[in-house]
C-alpha cells in the first residue's frame, strides 16, 4: 500500500480521479482536484502514486488552471 506524503498527487482509484493530498485524516486522506474545487475522503487502500508522465500532465493541468484564476 502506498503512503502518500502532504502535496502529493496520487489517484483515487475507488473514484477514478486524481488528487493533491491536502491532510492525513482519521478516516482516510483529504484530496483536493488538481485544478481546484471542493476535498474528498480517499481511504488509504485506493491510492496510487502516479507514473513520471502521469504527474507531468497533472502539473502542466495545475499550472494552466492557475494561470486561469489569475487571468495570465
């Protein structure tokens, strides 16, 4: 089972989405959207960490979300 570290971007397997880990709760890990929106629960067991292109297309998604917000 994979641990994941604070920031990190893994998949959640059981909602077939990507997230950043925002906090190690009692009942599971808090995820936000990568490009932003409203934290989910991920038990433990559904996280997987991402392969090297896998997080390169979630960075380059993030970063665009960003520039968006900002109006760049």
């Amino acid at each position: 089972m994979h641990t994941p570290e604070i920031g990190e971007i893994v998949r959640d397997t059981e909602a077939n989405r990507l997230g950043q880990v925002m906090a190690r709760e009692s009942n599971g890990y808090a995820l936000r959207p990568v490009r932003g929106g409203i934290e989910w629960t991920a038990q433990p067991s559904a996280l997987e960490p991402l392969t090297e292109r896998e997080l390169l297309s979630a960075r380059v998604a993030e970063a665009n979300a960003g520039s968006r917000r900002s109006g760049r």
